[in-house]
C-alpha cells in the first residue's frame, strides 16, 4: 500500500522554488490593493518613509521586498523587533535623502509597539500607515493556488474547494500545510488531488 509520508531513512529534498517577491507575482485583493496603490506610486509618496502593518501572512514583506527591488531603497520588516537607534537613524536617512526612500513593516501600528525614545516616538507617529488586512474569500483562492505553485505544482479546483473549507484558511497554516501536502505527495511520487489532499490533512490530524 502507497503511503502518503516519506518513507523510512528518506528525506525528500526540499527542492521549493524562491518565492518570486516582484509586482508582477504580488496577488491583488480587497485586503490589500490600497496598500499595493500607494506603495508603486513610489517616487511620489507623500513622505520619504511609509508604514506597512497588518497580520503575518498578509502580503507586508512581499510588498516590500518588491518595492526594494525597484526603488533600491531601504526596506526593514517586522520593524517592531528593531531597535530604537537603529530604527531612528534609519528614518532620519530617508527624511535627509541619504536612501531613496525607507518602508517599514510590522504586525500592528505603531502606537502598540511601547517605543521609549520620544523623537522616535513622533517620527513614527507623522509616518503615513497603510494598513494591510485578512484575505476575505475572494482572495483565498488564488493564494492558495499561489502557494501551490511555488511548489511547482497546479492543482484542480476541487483540491483549493476542499483545504479552503477543512483546514485553517489564515494564509500561514495554508502555507505549512501545503508544504505538508507537496512533502508527501514528492515522498510518494504521486500527483496532488482532492483524495490525496484529503489523505495528508487527516493525517495531520
């Protein structure tokens, strides 16, 4: 009988492509086109740094590292995490026009992060913020055929229809459980359908 995960004193090879974080590949929805229109009207934004918040999984470092790639400005994810002087000075060398411009990303607004630094407290506070939102069902879809595609696979519908209502629909838990799914179909050499998808879920129980 076939199984569905690697076999015994296996490692299939992560052979995942890398995520291709451009424009071109950036899946646009309700839930974020505000923030992808401000975003590429860079050189025009209305200040030299810009704010991206919202929940992981949401499209922040994406979105960034796209905007990088084009402006070769400086851009600093899960902002909250860095530190107070690095995170100042950075923004000082935007508001100078030392980088071609500076976004910052993080997981909720400023005002939550507890800064001590009152300088820094009130550039962050005059920052414009664009925030980034859950994808609503609209979106879920062709993220989902998204990520399977970064694993060099195309799915049928049926596959999406059936992880979109049986597993966590947050686009974290999507992306491991895809990867779960790709892991074992690889492992079996076996193609990705419904049944099989079904096999994987179940067995992670």
């Amino acid at each position: 009988m076939t199984g569905i995960g690697p076999a015994s004193g296996q490692i299939p090879l992560d052979l995942t492509p890398a995520p291709d974080f451009t424009f071109d590949s950036f899946i646009e929805a309700p839930s974020n086109a505000g923030a992808l229109r401000v975003v590429r009207t860079w050189p025009a934004w209305p200040a030299p740094a810009m704010m991206l918040f919202g929940p992981e999984g949401t499209g922040k470092t994406h979105l960034g590292t796209a905007w990088q790639s084009v402006s070769q400005g400086e851009f600093i994810d899960d902002a909250d995490g860095v530190g107070e002087d690095a995170l100042f000075a950075a923004i000082n060398r935007a508001l100078r026009g030392d980088i071609p411009g500076l976004l910052l990303a993080a997981r909720s607004a400023p005002a939550l992060w507890g800064v001590s630094m009152p300088d820094l407290n009130s550039r962050l506070g005059a920052m414009p913020v664009m925030q980034l939102h859950e994808p609503d069902d609209d979106s879920l879809h062709p993220i989902t055929r998204a990520l399977f595609r970064r694993q060099g696979r195309e799915v049928s519908r049926d596959v999406v229809d059936y992880l979109l209502k049986y597993t966590d629909r947050s686009v974290p838990a999507l992306r491991a459980t895809i990867a779960q799914i790709d892991a074992a179909a690889s492992s079996a050499k076996a193609d990705v359908t419904k049944a099989f998808a079904a096999k994987v879920v179940k067995a992670m129980g």
